[in-house]
C-alpha cells in the first residue's frame, strides 16, 4: 500500500475542511447545467475560483472560448490533471426522487448524467489541496488543471494535444465518475471520430426545365429542385442501409447521428438551401474509424451528386485510443486503497429508497450496490471488462482523454457515482434516476471527495517520491518506442491549425424578453 506521510496527510486534510465549500462549487456547476462548447458560466466560475487561489489563468485555450489552463508553482516535475462541466441536452433533472426536469426551461434542456459536475470538481479538490501541502512544504513543481469543454462529443482534448498545450509535461491524471473504484489498467479507452456534413443548394434554377417557366407558368406550379433536406434525409437512409457493411460485428462499435440544422427556407415551392447532420462514431482501432469514415463520406457525395447540392464536411474531433500506463495505476491506485471506498450515510440511502418506492420497488436496506462501495483492484476490474471482448480488442467504449497519454504518462482513475440495486436482474433504472442522485450532495460528493484525495496524494507522491515519475517515465518509453515522436508513438489526428468548431448550431440556452430558454420550443403538451 502507498504510504502515508506529512505532505500527503496535509493535502488530504485540506480537503476535509474545505467539503461544504467545495460541495457548494459543486451544486453551483450542476446547476449550470450547460452543454457541449457552451458552457460560459461554468468555465468563468472555474477561472475566478482558480485566479482567486493564486493560479495563472489562460482563458480560451486552443480557440475554443470554455477551455482554459491553470497553473501554479514553476519548476518540474510538471504535473497536470482536467476538469470537464458540460452537460447533456435532454437530461434536465432537479434534485428529486421522481422524474422532474428543472422548472422554467424546457423539458429536453441540459442536464448532468455521468456527472461531469462532480469530474470537474473532483479534479479541483485535488489540485488545490496539493497545492496547500507544496505551500506548507515548500515542495518544488509545477501543477496544471486544463478546462476541458465539450466531452460529451470528446471534443477539446484533440484540440489541445494539436496546438501542443500537452508538451513538456511528466504526468498526468485522468478521473471519471464511474459505479466502481478502481483504476483502469490495460484496456483503455477507444477512438471517436466526429464530423459535420452539409449540403448547400446554391442552383435551383439548374434543376428546372426553362420551358415550364415560359408562357403561364412560373415557379409556383414548376417542380421544385430537390434541395438539401433531400440531400440530408437520403444520407441519412443510405447510412442506416450501408451500417451493415460498414465493418464486422465483432468487438464494439457505434454509430450515431444528429440533425443540427435543416431547411432555412419557407415550405413555399422553394427548395431548402441548407441542411447539416453530425455523425458521431467510436471503434477500437484507427482503422476502423478511417473505413467508418470512407463510407460516411462516399454516401455523402452521392445524395449530393442526386439532389444536385454541394457538399462540404467538417471534422468536429478526432480521438486517438489510450495508451496504458501500470506504474500511474498501480501508485495512484495505492492512493485509493489508502484513502478508502465512498461511504454513503442515511441521508443518502433515504433518498435512493424514495426513488425505488416511486418506481414502485420495495425499499431496500441497503439501496446501493457492492460495487459503489468497496474497492475493485485495477487487475480485477480489467478481467471483468476483459470477458466481454475478442482477445483481438485492446480498447473499449471512448472518451477523450486517451488524447493525453500520448505526451506523458497517465492514469485513469475511476471512483464510484451511487449506483442503486436492481431489483431483478436485468433491470435498468431510469436516466432520471441516476440524474437525480448526481445532483444530491449527500450522493454525489462522497465518490467526488474520494477522487479528490486521491488525485492530491497521487500528485504529492508525483512531487516527492522521484522513483515512482521515472518508473512511470520509463514505461511510457517503453510502450511508445522511445517517448514523444517515438517508433510506437501516435501523434495528434487533428492539424495544428485545426480550427474548433464552435460557431456551429449546438444546443444551447438563449435569451429572449421572456427571460432564458433552451433552444428548443417548448412543446404544445
């Protein structure tokens, strides 16, 4: 087990006598509520908390105005971990035991499902209560926190690995709510690829024979052009019929799409100018991205060249997959065998058993399931995802963090959001559910706090324990062929000069003279 020492019980103390404070950020963040490349207040909280702690701030990072780096102290080792606040569209919750979006916005507004409330704030604890032991020790290092917008279409990481914001650091921490505490050991994340595609009908007239214009006619009664919903709605189709071609049903991958813009003309005889849809996919392999992609693009080009529209496509990210790392597992997870499993009090436990009676479940003793409450070690976890997967799989699901460990060494620590107990097996609670108890500080924040005392006495090994960096160092040398650049290495996907798309139509709350509103509006029932 890691040990225990004076710096690293002072940064885990810090953290104990700052919990109502840093639960208040937390509800202030989940409050927010605010979605992919729009979350202004929150990064804006974010900065302010972190300026007010003697932190240098860069707001805007790589282009994208929600990202922002934080860096404190000079000198390495240079030690970095992320915060991620976006929510999701169609998750609205408040903080009840019965499904209720949250009063005056709509019902499909943004919501906090993994949470990434609670991610973020984890990440803050940690960073802050390492920075207080550096201070009262007076310890030499430099600590970073990344703002990191967007997740939910994996979208700022790629970006800041591109435009070399990961360079010249020696570690990193990765931390993400999960149902179990553990870190992740081999099987890391996978690939997500992203992209826009719009048709454009500049033409019209093109497509209309002159001679029905002529005499009586005119362009009321002639034919109208296709146009780019057609475009988008065969592109759609063509999609769903070519998914089965698109690659072998083994091992795991996804598809999805997402209507962002369609029409920008009256339903009059005039063809719709202007459609746009993201695809959104994730495999375990670049190469299984790359023919995804090929055939994305090709069924693209065709209801283009059919509804005489023009297409254009626009990457929205590109992941690369993860890269592991036993050294940072192994110290970081010492950390959490040293720190100890969430515990859940009463309050907590009442508040699941008033979801399972509103579901019509008899109220359980214990409402919360084993996993949420003892610790997993990383290689018993990697054989339980192991059984799912080909021997042929080495990454599995996505998420954008896989972009760091590619420039220094690093660990993916997971602590447990609550997971409530099924009554059957196989039964599935509702999203509200798992939502609902997000919000809930006696919930939440006993999995939060874990995760913060764990990334702080991880980075207080980091900083004093000079073995455990270069144990960690040499690995990440060995598994990438001699480093950054190395034989093994997978550079960024993304360009540096790659542009993010945040000036594309994503949801988002407005303002109006009614106050604010989702984007979306609002439903006749």
């Amino acid at each position: 087990m890691t040990a225990m020492y004076p710096e690293k019980q002072w940064a885990l103390n810090w953290i104990d006598e700052r919990r109502s404070w840093l639960s208040a950020f937390h509800q202030e963040i989940w409050n927010y509520a605010e979605p992919a490349w729009r979350e202004y207040r929150s990064a804006k909280a974010y900065c302010d908390l972190l300026r007010s702690q003697g932190f240098e701030v860069e707001e805007g990072t790589g282009g994208m105005p929600t990202a922002f780096k934080a860096v404190y102290g000079d000198g390495g080792p240079v030690l970095a971990t992320y915060a991620e606040y976006d929510a999701v569209p169609g998750n609205s919750q408040q903080q009840t035991p019965h499904r209720a979006p949250r009063p005056g916005l709509h019902p499909w507004a943004a919501g906090h499902t993994d949470p990434h409330s609670s991610l973020g704030v984890a990440a803050l604890a940690g960073v802050l209560g390492a920075k207080a032991a550096m201070e009262r020790g007076r310890l030499k290092g430099t600590l970073a926190i990344f703002g990191e917008p967007a997740e939910k279409v994996c979208g700022s990481k790629p970006v800041h690995a591109a435009k070399g914001y990961y360079d010249d650091h020696d570690a990193f921490i990765s931390y993400h709510p999960h149902p179990t505490n553990t870190t992740i050991w081999d099987t890391h994340c996978g690939s997500y690829w992203s992209a826009v595609f719009t048709f454009e009908c500049h033409d019209p007239e093109d497509w209309v024979d002159p001679a029905l214009l002529a005499g009586p006619f005119h362009s009321h009664t002639a034919p109208r052009c296709p146009g780019a919903i057609d475009a988008l709605c065969l592109m759609y189709t063509n999609v769903k019929y070519a998914k089965e071609a698109m690659y072998p049903h083994t091992g795991s991958w996804t598809l999805n799409e997402f209507i962002m813009a369609g029409g920008q003309c009256t339903s009059d005889n005039l063809p719709p100018r202007f459609s746009q849809i993201q695809y959104a996919w994730r495999s375990p392999t670049l190469d299984i991205q790359q023919r995804i992609f090929d055939v994305l693009e090709e069924n693209a080009r065709r209801a283009a060249q059919v509804t005489g529209c023009q297409l254009s496509v626009r990457w929205v990210t590109k992941t690369r997959v993860g890269l592991a790392n036993h050294a940072m597992a192994a110290l970081t997870y010492g950390n959490l065998a040293l720190v100890g499993p969430p515990t859940f009090d009463e309050k907590a436990r009442e508040f699941a058993r008033a979801i399972q009676r509103n579901l019509g479940i008899e109220p359980m003793d214990e409402p919360f399931t084993g996993e949420c409450r003892r610790l997993t070690p990383p290689e018993e976890y990697e054989g339980q995802v192991r059984r799912q997967l080909p021997p042929w799989q080495k990454n599995f699901t996505s998420d954008d963090y896989v972009d760091y460990t590619w420039h220094a060494p690093t660990v993916r620590l997971h602590t447990s959001r609550p997971a409530l107990k099924p009554p059957t097996p196989g039964f599935r609670y509702p999203a509200w559910a798992h939502n609902a108890l997000g919000g809930v500080s006696h919930c939440i924040d006993p999995g939060m706090l874990v995760a913060g005392k764990t990334i702080a006495a991880t980075l207080i090994d980091l900083l004093t324990q000079p073995d455990a960096l270069t144990e960690a160092k040499d690995e990440f040398r060995r598994r990438t062929g001699g480093g950054v650049g190395g034989s093994r290495w997978t550079a960024p996907l993304l360009p540096r000069d790659f542009a993010p798309p945040v000036d594309l139509r994503w949801p988002e709350y407005v303002q109006t003279p009614r106050g604010e509103e989702w984007w979306l509006p609002t439903p006749l029932a």
